[in-house]
C-alpha cells in the first residue's frame, strides 16, 4: 500500500482517539486504566477558573527559617499533597517567611487545614505486642530527640530539628507493665524507635500474591538503628505514625542487617502508594501553622474563560473563511489540520494532566496562531512552485521542503521563549506566567507535528485526484 495512505489511515485512527478522549465524561468515570496509569479524562481546571481555596502558611512560632528551607518545605507540602491526589495543591514561598498553598476546588477551610498538618512529623514507634490499629491517635515519648530507654539493642538520642505536634501527655502512665496493658493506647506513651529523617529511599512494588509492598532503604545512621532494634523485636509490631496518628503497624518478621526492609500486608495499589509517599515527604524541613485562609471564587475567572472561548470562535471562523477563499483546497485542508491540532492538544492537556488556568488557555490559543502559520507557510511556498511551472506533486513536495526551515526555526525559538517564561514563572507572583509557557510550548510541538505529518499527507492524497489544468480552480495559483 501506498505510504500516503497507511498515514491516512493513522491519522484516522489518530482523529478517533482523539475523539474518544476529548468527548465529555460523566463525573467518577474511570477513563484510561492501563496497569498503574489511570486518568479520568476529566480536564483539570485551576484555581482561577474552578474556585477553591488559599492557605497562607508561616514558620511555627519562635522558629526562623532560612529561603532554602522554605523551597523545601514547599516543595515536600505540593509533591506530598500531588502525590497523594489532593486536588492538583500548588505550593510557593511568598516573600522571606511564608508559603502560599492554593487548592483548586476545595471550599472547606477544615479539609485544607487537615491535608497541610498531615505532612508532619514521621515517627516509627515502639508497639511490643499491641497492633496498633490505622487512624488511631497516640501519644509518644518523642520530643525533639531518640529518648534512650536503657534497654541493650535500642538506639541512643538522635538530633533532629522536627519540631512534634503538639499533643495532650496524659498526666499518670501506670508504672508497671502490667499496668500499663490496662491504660487505653490512646493514653500510653509510647517509645519512637526513630524518624522519617532516617529513611533513604522507598519504592512500590508489587509481590507475588498479587498485592503490593513497600520497599525501603535507611542512611547509614539509620541502617544502625534498625538493626540493633530489629534484632531485639522480632515479632512485635512496628508502627509507623505520622502526626501522632498511626499509619500501619506491620511486624518485624526478621532481623534487619543491611538498612534495607519491606512493609507487607494487604494493600491496594492506592494504599500502598500513600504509605510510600508518607515515608518519603513524611517530615518537613519547616515545621509550618496555617496564618490565613480564603476562599476563591471562579464566577470571575468562568466568565473570562466563556469570553476568550468565545473570542476564539469567532476569530477562528473568520481565519477558516480567509483560508477557504484565498488558498481554496489547501485552505480547506488547512482548517483541517488546525482542528486535529486543536483535539490533540486538547487531549494531552486531559492524559498528562495539565492544570488549566486562563493564563494556559491563552498560550493554548497563541499555539493556535502557529499552527495556522505553519500551514500557510507551506501554501505560499506550494503557490510560487505552480507559477514557476512545476507539476503539483512537485510544487507540494518543494513548497513542504522549502517552508521546513522556516517553521522549523520559528517553532524553535518559541519553544526556547516558552522554556525562558517557565523557569521565571517559579519564582512567586509569575505563576500566571508559567501555565502560559507550558501551553504554548506543548501546542508549539504538536502544531510541527500536524504540519509534518498531516497537512503534508492530506495535500499528497488530494493531489492524485486534481487534473493538471484545474490547477487555478482548486489552488488559486
């Protein structure tokens, strides 16, 4: 077959997906599964255009934190909180001694509150024989360092700079062991083994059951601790606390040697992950309290969004009308190739996700403006070919040929700009900037690859079905 048409054929196949991504999805609609991907194909809308809420967040008092401290901190609150599926959370320092959080869709100052504390302090605690169940909250004998219990095998104090949450210490713990299995858990103090300062690494991993476990590596001081500790509590229970709220309590099946363990039981892939990201952005550089919150609303955000689409329709009728009369058939192919690009892209905004703000929908459009350029490029080029007596095959593939290093180095040097804005746009009050950057530079790559790929390949096929002497009917050259 033809190569012309097994593009043709791709690009039909390519048009039904898009089709299939782009339609509209009732809410909780799975989407796209594949083994560990899965999107719901629901576009992912920001702050400005959904609503939601904004967190202003400071230094605990009588702590003094440096820039660096709060780039980390900031960095550990919007990885953890992303990472979990909260909401698409942007987090970014403002100034010298704060942190902006914005929460798109989120209108409870509770629920705000609640996903910012979580990110905590990580404690691995001491549980003896008593599986702790999930949720419950404890208390600890952890404040600031490893409290050394005398016993051989367990760990001496540890500096750390975790500042705890503040938690309620019972005012009489029963004295003997016997007593104490009688004092409900929720009032014993528990012993922390150490703290998520210790772990390395972590990794999901699937075991052979068919479920999912927990891979994890300590630094060298941990590796030390745990091997000392592990080796005097084989079969007791470890818990594993953030906040002073018990995550998992797995057992200690074996001593471990080398800092290098896994956490098994029965979890989904859901809970496995939320667990690895707990003990990897479980502690916090900063230890932070909520200064402000606020609501914000999309009703101002909705209408712009509803005028620029607006705006983009009538400019994209009146742009397929000049096409269709001056180019005539290549204009026709051209408006074509613009709504494929518009669909694509359109559809790699819902796949990666790309969180959509009226600043991204303006890049979006501008992208537009280049994918219409290419094209005309090319027209122009096809158009002085003809009038230089060439067949139509050839005017197409030297007018393509010819107009390739001008697009080529046009779309080049936007990218290179779009890159330039994103880099600034981290730095805070220029996030606006950076929604704007990312658009246009993902519709800047596809728009090359409509031009190379499809308008190419639909002006070849047209062309076997154009007689030499309607040239001028169906060209205008």
């Amino acid at each position: 077959m033809d190569r012309r048409y097994i593009n043709l054929i791709l690009i039909l196949a390519l048009v039904a997906g898009i089709i299939w991504v782009d339609l509209p999805r009732a809410e909780g609609n799975t989407g796209i599964k594949i083994g560990k991907f899965e999107r719901t194909l629901n576009p992912v809308l920001g702050l400005d255009l959904r609503g939601g809420m904004q967190v202003l967040l400071s230094p605990q008092e009588g702590i003094t934190a440096d820039r660096q401290a709060l780039d980390d901190t900031a960095s550990i609150l919007e990885t953890r909180a992303n990472a979990l599926g909260v909401s698409e959370v942007i987090f970014q320092v403002a100034g010298d001694k704060y942190i902006l959080g914005e929460f798109p869709g989120l209108t409870n100052t509770e629920d705000v509150i609640a996903s910012v504390k979580q990110t905590g302090l990580l404690e691995f605690v001491d549980a003896g024989d008593t599986q702790l169940a999930p949720d419950t909250v404890i208390v600890t004998d952890y404040t600031g360092t490893i409290a050394a219990t005398g016993t051989e095998g367990t760990p001496q104090a540890v500096e750390t700079t975790v500042v705890p949450t503040e938690t309620a210490v019972p005012t009489e713990v029963a004295a003997t062991e016997a007593a104490a299995t009688e004092v409900p858990v929720t009032e014993q103090v528990w012993h922390t083994v150490m703290t998520g300062a210790d772990i390395d690494t972590v990794l999901v991993t699937a075991n052979q059951t068919g479920g999912y476990a927990i891979d994890f590596t300590l630094t060298e001081k941990g590796a030390q601790i745990f091997k000392e500790y592990t080796s005097a509590n084989v079969g007791k229970f470890l818990s594993i606390v953030l906040d002073k709220r018990v995550i998992s309590s797995p057992t200690i099946s074996t001593t471990i040697p080398d800092g290098s363990g896994q956490i098994t039981g029965s979890y989904t892939a859901e809970e496995a992950n939320s667990l690895a990201v707990t003990l990897r952005y479980g502690r916090l550089s900063v230890p932070v309290e909520v200064v402000e919150s606020r609501v914000v609303g999309p009703s101002l955000g909705q209408d712009s969004l509803e005028k620029s689409l607006l705006a983009f329709l009538i400019g994209f009728i009146i742009v397929a009308l000049f096409m269709l009369i001056y180019y005539r058939l290549p204009g026709l192919v051209a408006v074509l190739a613009v709504a494929i690009y518009a669909g694509l892209t359109y559809a790699l905004f819902k796949i990666i996700p790309v969180t959509l703000t009226l600043s991204g929908i303006a890049g979006f459009l501008l992208s537009t403006g280049a994918a219409l350029d290419a094209n005309i490029l090319i027209f122009e080029r096809l158009k002085e070919e003809l009038r230089n007596g060439r067949t139509l095959k050839q005017a197409i593939d030297l007018g393509w040929k010819r107009a390739w290093p001008s697009i080529r180095d046009s779309n080049i040097a936007t990218i290179i700009t779009s890159v330039i804005l994103f880099w600034f746009g981290s730095t805070f009050g220029a996030t606006i900037v950076k929604g704007f950057a990312l658009t246009l530079a993902l519709g800047v790559v596809v728009s090359l690859f409509t031009a190379v790929f499809v308008t190419r390949t639909l002006l070849s096929i047209v062309a076997d079905f154009i007689k030499a002497d309607q040239h001028q009917k169906w060209f205008g050259a």
